[in-house]
C-alpha cells in the first residue's frame, strides 16, 4: 500500500464538493486505485485558482521525479488531466492527446476527464498501470 497521508490533499478533499460532472468521484477513483499499489510515492502540489497536482512516482525511477501526474483543473465545473511521458504508455483506443512539452517540459500523452465515465476512468486507470509498472524497471 502506498503511504498517503498527505494533510493537504486530505484538507482539499474534504473542501471539495462535487458537482454534477462528478470529477470528484473521478478523481478518488483514480486515488484510491494507486493507494492500492506497493511502492507508490504520491506528493500533492496545490496551485489555488490553477490546478491541484497529484505526482505519481515510484522509488526505482532514476530518469524522472515521476510517472504520472492527476491534475484536478480548476475551472466551473472542476475537470481531470491525467498525464504520463509519451513512452511509458500506450493509448490503444487512441483517447488521449500528445501534448509537446506538456510534463515537466517533455512530450506527453494527456487524458481530460469532463465528467464521470465508469469505463474511461478504467481506460486512465490502465495507464496508471503501464506507467507504474515502466516506472518499477528503472
């Protein structure tokens, strides 16, 4: 299980109330499925009016500080990036976009989440697993 106590993530949590897009319900999905994950390394950077950051990482990564980020988009309604490197994942269905420069100044592969989607959260959430598991090699 990953160590998550994060007060700051726990104090945004529980200001945050969901709207009828239900990016909440994204967003905890997509936490509580890495919480699950042995070694994970989560660090929350909150940017009020821009964007709250959740960095993925994992101890064995040397090249990068991490391999995904979940960015909760401050907007009306709030809405999900989920970004990884371009090469650590795949994108069968072909749902996300590449964004140069996009991740801590390196291409990346980005998936907007507008609204709850049982079956896209699962499709981000198999990214989270390529990446996670790429990250876990070195």
């Amino acid at each position: 299980m990953a160590d998550t106590e994060i007060p700051e993530l726990d104090e945004f949590l529980n200001q945050w109330t969901d709207s009828p897009n239900q990016a909440k319900k994204a967003f905890l999905q997509l936490l509580d499925h890495l919480q699950k994950k042995e070694q994970v390394q989560l660090e929350f950077i909150p940017r009020q009016g821009l964007t709250y950051s959740l960095r993925v990482s994992h101890p064995n990564q040397t090249a990068r500080p991490l391999f995904g980020m979940v960015d909760v988009i401050e907007d009306d309604p709030r809405w999900l990036s989920v970004c990884f490197f371009g090469e650590m994942i795949t994108d069968p269905d072909e749902k996300g976009d590449m964004v140069p420069e996009g991740l801590l100044g390196e291409d990346a592969h980005c998936f907007d989440i507008y609204e709850y989607e049982a079956s896209e959260v699962a499709y981000v959430a198999k990214r989270l697993d390529e990446a996670f598991e790429m990250a876990a090699k070195g």
